[in-house]
C-alpha cells in the first residue's frame, strides 16, 4: 500500500489512539481492492462480516430501496455493524466514484482481536462510541418526526 493510502487507513475511527506497530499489523491482515463508480461494495441482507475501510473515493450508503442515507469517504468504516454482531449487512454500500479500500476479512481481524486483547478492546470502544453516536442521532430524528405526527382525523368535520 502506498504511503497516502496507510496514512489514510491509520487515521480511521476504528484504529484511533492504537500504537502504530499495531496499526501497521493489522493494515498487514488486508487486502487492498479498486472498484469502479456504480459497484457495489456489500449489499443489504448479503452474508458476509469483512470490514471497509475506504481509503480513496466516495461511496453512498444506501437502504434496500435505493434511498440514500450517507455520503462517506477516505477514512470511512463500512460493515462495523455486520463485524459486530455476525448478521446480514444492514445497507448497501455503492461507489459513486473508483474506490480504493482496505478489506479486511472478519475471521482474521476478530483471531487478531482475541490474541490482542488490549487491540480488540480498544477497538470495540472505538465501534460502540461511533454507534451509540449514529444510535442518538437516529433517535433525534425519530422524536422530531414523532413530533411532527398529527392526527388525521383531526380536520375531520
């Protein structure tokens, strides 16, 4: 991997406040991949627990339908949620440009994580501080249009 590409891959969320020989060692467990705009990364629903991390390019996060519910870029993590709990992909990830990534495949991240317990607890406290935060601000969006809620029936003459 080139040098612009490792310092991108050690500056995402996954790896932050670990010591660079580990860093290194685990950007050593991946495989580094190119696909153009339009392909997919991982789909919704497909089995699979490999973790993204992009190091160059930008893909859309999207739901099964299509909708669009982010927009990420170099240094973005994709497929932390499937890494985390073992079940299908909860959302599309589609290259809006060619994409550069890092895969690295579960079985061995997870090995690595078990033998390196300090590295695997530091980056699950690394994943549960992005979740719980994606998790709040979902729950504000879900009170918003909560509040916006009326009753249909109360126009009604």
């Amino acid at each position: 991997m080139d040098t612009q590409r490792l310092d991108v891959f050690k500056e995402n969320y996954l790896v932050f406040g670990l010591p660079t020989e580990r860093i290194d060692e685990l950007a050593a467990l991946a495989s580094f991949e190119t696909k153009l705009a339009q392909e997919v990364i991982c789909v919704k629903g497909g089995k699979g627990s490999d973790l993204f991390v992009i190091l160059d390019g930008r893909v859309n996060i999207t739901s099964l339908n299509g909708e669009k519910l982010a927009e990420v870029g170099p240094g973005a993590v994709i497929g932390e949620v499937a890494l985390v709990d073992d079940q299908p992909r909860s959302a599309n990830a589609v290259c809006i440009t060619a994409v550069h990534y890092a895969r690295l495949p579960a079985k061995e991240l997870r090995a690595y994580m078990v033998k390196h317990k300090d590295v695997g607890f530091h980056m699950l406290a690394n994943l549960a501080r992005v979740l719980s935060t994606r998790l709040r601000s979902t729950d504000a969006v879900v009170d918003e249009l909560a509040g916006k809620a009326r009753d249909p029936w109360e126009c009604a003459t």
